[in-house]
C-alpha cells in the first residue's frame, strides 16, 4: 500500500481539500486497498479541528465531505511513514526539507507539479479571502489529485 500525505500551514483549508478529495476519488475508483491517504499542517494552531467552514461548503457542493477530517500537525513519523508527502506551496516544502530526514527528502513534492491544467507553482491559500478562493482551490486540488492518482493507477 503507498500513503500519501497532503500538507498545508493549519490543516484547516488546502490539505483537508486535498485530503477529502483524494479519499473519495480512492473510493471511487476502488483503490482502497491500495492507497492510504492523510493531511497535516506545518504547525499545530488548528490540531484536533475540522476543516475550515468554507472549505466544508465548497468541498461538499462538488460531492466531496470533509466533515469528518481532523486537523494534525506533521510528526517526525510522517517521513519514514508516507511515500509521498505533497506540499501545496514553496513555504511548506522549505519547512518540509528542514524537518525531514534527507533519506526521505525524494518523498516531497509540490502538489501543482502533478497537474495539468494548472502551472506548477503554489495553491494560494485561501484562509483570509472570499468564497471564490476555495473554489480556485478546488479547482487547483482536482487537477492535482487526479495527476497523482494516475501516478498509481
């Protein structure tokens, strides 16, 4: 089985994006048992929280639930742990390369290098914007998983 772990600053907004999508499109695509997907944030402010209220919104008008994703920090066991650890901007993946061991330093991405229609880059953060930040997320977030899911199909 691969993990994959997604990564923002709080756990509240892009990750769990990320996470709840990749989840379903694993079910979907009956690929439980072969992918284990997770979402941590870089630090600790929201651990134990749900997803961001707008980003609950924006996920489930498109089918996906977050309702039941925790937010978490990232844990020096999430290195040897995950295969894959994506980062969704610059910032997390320099705090990422600080944290990890450099054994596990192929394990970092960028989230934006595995999609198509969206140039490689960051996923901004939509934490202090409008409604229509969390949609360009989602938008951003389904070209990507589907990117990473073709990788292990």
């Amino acid at each position: 089985m691969k993990r994959i772990l997604f990564v923002c600053t709080g756990n509240i907004c892009r990750s769990p994006t990320a996470d709840g999508m990749a989840r379903h499109w694993v079910q979907r695509l009956g690929m439980h048992g072969e992918l284990e997907i997770d979402s941590a944030g870089t630090h600790a402010y929201h651990d134990g929280e749900a997803p961001d209220p707008r980003a609950q919104k924006a996920a489930k008008r498109r089918g996906y639930d977050l309702s039941k994703l925790r937010a978490r920090p990232v844990t020096p066991e999430d290195f040897e742990r995950f295969d894959l650890i994506v980062a969704m901007d610059k910032g997390h993946l320099v705090w990422l390369k600080r944290q990890c061991p450099t054994e596990h330093h192929h394990k970092l991405v960028m989230m934006l290098s595995f999609a198509e229609r969206h140039a490689a880059g960051d996923v901004p953060d939509p934490y202090y914007g409008d409604e229509e930040g969390f949609e360009r997320v989602l938008d951003m977030c389904e070209d990507a998983v589907q990117g990473i899911l073709d990788k292990y199909r």
